[in-house]
C-alpha cells in the first residue's frame, strides 16, 4: 500500500524564495535518486505567502525509510532547517 505525506509549515519572513531555491535542490535530488517516490510537490498559501505543504507520495515504507536517510536529503537539511521558522502540521495517509 502507497503512503503519502503532507507537510505544512512556516519560513521566515522574506525566506520564501530562498526556501523555494533550496526546496527544488532537494526535490531534484529525490526525482533522480528515488524511484519509489511518485509525487514529491512544494505548494505555496495564496493567503500567507510564508505558508508552505510539501506533498509527497511513496510507493510504500521502505520507500519512505530510504527518503529519510536519502544522501541528498541529508546534505540539504542544513540548507532548509534554518529557513523554517515553524512546523504547522504533518500527517501521514494510506493510499487509496
């Protein structure tokens, strides 16, 4: 069964287009290198433009466990982490 995951959060004020940047780094890396992952999308709040959700769909958890710990996920961390100002909410679904 596929496992999908919806991420919202928060960057800091004016960090927008540099989270953006550093998002499509990552996303690049995840398309290349993991062939397990279907969707992997960046989406942006029309009513807080420093609101972000990650969408991500896997095809199951060992997919999922290789994202984690993923090399070019790891390496961006330290490019992303600081431009999050606030984790608002995550939730993991069942694919249907």
């Amino acid at each position: 069964m596929g496992i999908g995951l919806v991420v919202r959060l928060k960057v800091h004020p004016g960090k927008g287009a540099a989270f953006e940047e550093a998002f499509a780094v990552q996303a690049a890396g995840v398309r290349a290198n993991e062939p397990g992952n279907k969707l992997y999308q960046l989406v942006r709040s029309r009513e807080d433009k420093d609101v972000y959700v990650v969408m991500e769909l896997y095809d199951g958890e060992a997919d999922l466990a290789t994202h984690r710990d993923a090399p070019h996920m790891v390496e961006n961390r330290g490019r992303i982490g600081p431009l999050v100002a606030e984790r608002l909410g995550f939730e993991i679904f069942d694919a249907c």
